[in-house]
C-alpha cells in the first residue's frame, strides 16, 4: 500500500473537525463555539493547537478550587457576623425594583450588600493618587495595593517613598501587580528593586507556566484596582498606578474615575485582596477582621463588592449587568472606554431604548487598542437605530472611566470594561451602590464628560468608508475567540 501524505492529512483533519464539533460547543458561548469550530475547519492542526493555548479561558482547577473554599469560608463568616452584630448593617433592604440585583450579585460573586458606608468620586488624576497617599502616610496596621499596570515613575513615585515609610513603621504591606499587565513598563524593575529593599512582600499575579497542572491561558489577566488602608478606607475604580500618558509614543492621555469609600464594604475589597494573595501562594489561614476603633455607623450609603472572572463558573460581571439593564426604567448611562458586547448585553440595551428608556453611552474618540476601538464601533449602527445617543469623548484625551447608572437610583463603578475579555479573560472588580445621591453625583460627572464629547449623528455615521466598515466587520469578528 502506497503511503499517500495528502490521504493522511485528510484523515487527521476529520478526525480533528469531528472531535471539535464534539468537544467546543460544552459549556461555551455559541458565537465563540462556533468560531472557534470556524477555525478548525479551515485550518485544522494549527486551529486545533491554538485552542489548546487559547481555547480554556477558565483557570486551572486548583485555582478554581481556592476560589471554591474562600467561597465556602465567606459564607460562614457572613453568618456569624449576622448574629454577633448588633447592627443591621449586612444585607439590608434596597428599592425594591433592584433587589433582585442585590440576590443576584450575592449569589454570583458571595459577598452581600452591606449599609453605613461613604463614598467620594475623585475624577483629577494625579489628586486620586495624592489622596491616596495621604491615606498610606496616616496608616497604622495595613496597606494593600493591586493593581493591572504598575510601574514606578515621576507620577507614582510618592506612593512608593509612602509604602516604603509605612513599612519602616512596623505597618504590614503587601503589593500585587499583574504580569503581564506592568511588564512592559521600564519602571518595572526599579520598583520591585524598591520594593526588595524595603522589605516589602509583593506578588506577580498571574505568572505564565508551562502545560501542566498549573497551566494559565497566557493572555488571562487580573484587571482589579484595589487600595485598602486598616481595613477602614479603600479605593477602586479605573486608574492604573502609572502616569497618566502610560508611557505612550502617541498623544494619547487618561481621564480616569475613583471611588474612595469607608465602611464594612471596605472588608469586601479587603476579602478579594486576600483571595487574590491566597491564589498566589499566600496563606488560607489569613483574616480580615474589622477594625475595632473605628464603629461603623448608620445610616449611610448601601454598597456591594462584586468580583468576576475566570475563577468564578459564570461571568458574574455580565450576568448582573444584563439584568441590571432589563429593570431600568427611566435612564440609562454607560461610560466605558471599551464596548463589545455580547449578544443579551446588548440585546438588553436595544430593549431598553425601544420601550422608552433613554440610553446615553459614552465612548472614546482615540482609540489605544485599534482592534477592540473598530469591533466596538461596528455595533454603532445597532445603537443608534435603537435610539441610542452615542457619544465619543474627544481625542486625544482617552475617557478610561468605567460606570453604568441606573434610573438615578443604582451606579456600577470599578475595573470592569463593556466586552468579552473582561465578562470572561479578566479577573474584575465591580462596586454595586444602591443610593440615589452618589447615583445623582454620578450624574453631574457624566454632564461634564458628555460636555466634551461630540454625539455621534447616524447619517454622518453612515458616510463612513468601506475601508473602516470592513475593519469594524474583521474585528468584531475576533472577538468570539474567547
């Protein structure tokens, strides 16, 4: 029997293409699914090996498993906070057209909503950090920062001398970065040189390992900002500690949002610091515990931390932000720099805009990442055939803030972008805060960013060339490759 090459590749190819028909479609999106079925057909051993790099973007089971005890430890810890305290202050009552958000975000991410909390916007970009360093120079037991991009340059540098100090004065810190996300930053090096020197504990998230038992999708990611100072003060939202140009060659520049915030939801930060510490290597035996000289006290804002990504079995983030959209009634804002939805986010959008909600979004006319800028505007047409306004904040300022509000009643702030790799790649962060006067100090921001930015008319739209139509076709079509 003649050996015949091209009969071999054949029959390697069906075999490949039948087990991907098989295999993909489990527990996956069917735009993904099928793309990814797409790719094999076309090109089968080189479709096939990169889904075995890129195709699991959940993380390895002992991972999952960490996430699955701390899950279980919360739960318990929760119970017995109810009965020890004497204030109400865990799962309180929220309006109750958005309780079903306050079960949902429990059940998704286990941290509840809990009252007696404040909160302060800072939108100066440089003044966030300089608040923030305030906080770690009055520290007296703990300081815990992570962050996706970190680096140590002119603008972060007083951060460091502050975490330096605090160590010197006997105050625990710890400092997560992300590896990926602050690798390719020249202050990298000096700042893990300065965090050596002073003796300060620090961890890589996310390192990159080889196949094997600890095997990482190499391009899954941790995109949480977190501060959180004696477990008292803690800071979220959209700002990387870098300066605000991230070292780029273009003319590209940051507008950012962050939310400082006292009370027990600063535990919450605090809990998903320590979930992420524990996933590194750190020990399971460690507890947050309230601060003892600093009573919360009522009434105060209700509030509720929300974690998501790949450690968790469901886009947590997506889920609560689809149904959050399905109960509003009035009005709608997002703010996000990135937007490529999946179909029922957007689905919810357009439903939103057809019975007579009014639907503002606003996007970014610069655009740092071409791929992800063209795949979210070739869903422009769709929203503005809805009726939704569109706005692109003026270059080349990029609006990098990251907020959903809610009929003036409910507001999503935190790390979380308006697309796939941060509903399923991104370890995020989301803060749920169920109170109409942040919600209206939200509103006051969202006017002055939309006051720079220029509405986006739908015949003008249209005029566009073939050329950027078949970029935005090309790269939406990437994006289910998840």
């Amino acid at each position: 029997m003649t050996f015949n090459p091209a009969v071999v590749y054949a029959a390697i190819s069906w075999v490949l293409v039948i087990t991907a028909l098989i295999y993909i479609p489990r527990r996956r999106r069917p735009s993904s699914g099928t793309a990814w079925i797409l790719l094999i057909v076309l090109l089968p051993i080189p479709g096939w090996l990169a889904f075995v790099v890129f195709g699991n973007y959940k993380l390895p089971k002992n991972r999952r498993d960490i996430q699955a005890r701390i899950n279980a430890t919360i739960d318990e810890q929760i119970e017995q906070a109810k009965q020890e305290s004497s204030v109400a202050f865990i799962d309180p009552e929220v309006k109750t057209q958005f309780h079903s958000v306050k079960l949902l975000a429990q059940e998704y991410g286990r941290l509840p909503a809990v009252a007696a909390n404040s909160l302060d916007v800072l939108t100066d970009y440089n003044g966030a950090i300089e608040t923030i360093v305030r906080d770690i120079e009055a520290a007296r037991k703990t300081v815990f920062i992570e962050y996706y991009a970190m680096t140590l340059d002119d603008t972060t540098q007083p951060l460091f001398d502050a975490l330096v100090a605090a160590k010197a004065r006997g105050v625990d810190v710890r400092v997560m970065y992300d590896t990926w996300g602050s690798k390719k930053y020249p202050g990298k090096k000096p700042m893990l040189a300065s965090l050596d020197d002073a003796g300060i504990a620090y961890e890589a998230i996310l390192p990159l390992h080889p196949p094997g038992k600890s095997y990482v999708r190499p391009d899954l990611r941790n995109h949480r900002k977190i501060v959180v100072i004696d477990n008292a003060i803690g800071y979220t939202g959209s700002q990387n500690m870098i300066d605000r140009a991230y070292h780029r060659k273009d003319d590209i520049y940051y507008d950012e949002l962050v939310v400082r915030m006292t009370g027990p939801v600063v535990l919450e930060l605090g809990t998903l610091f320590m979930t992420d510490w524990i996933s590194e290597g750190g020990s399971l035996e460690y507890r947050i515990e309230a601060p003892t000289d600093d009573p919360y006290s009522l009434p105060g804002a209700t509030m509720q931390v929300l974690p998501s990504g790949p450690g968790f079995d469901g886009e947590n983030n997506l889920k609560v932000f689809t149904h959050l959209l399905h109960l509003a009634r009035t009005e709608i804002t997002i703010v996000n720099p990135y937007f490529v939805p999946s179909e029922g986010l957007l689905g919810a959008i357009v439903a939103a805009a057809k019975r007579g909600v009014r639907v503002r979004m606003i996007n970014s006319q610069a655009m740092d990442q071409w791929m992800i800028g063209y795949a979210q505007r070739s869903y422009y047409t769709t929203l503005l055939e809805a009726g939704v306004e569109v706005y692109l904040y003026n270059a080349p300022k990029l609006l990098h803030s990251k907020y959903i509000l809610v009929d003036n009643e409910v507001t999503v702030v935190g790390s979380s972008n308006m697309d796939m790799r941060s509903f399923e790649l991104n370890s995020e962060l989301s803060l749920i805060c169920y109170d109409t006067a942040i919600a209206t100090e939200m509103s006051q921001i969202t006017e002055m960013y939309q006051e720079r930015s220029t509405r986006l008319d739908y015949d003008t739209w249209e005029e566009r060339s073939v050329y950027k139509r078949t970029l935005e076709n090309i790269t939406r079509l990437t994006s289910a490759f998840q």
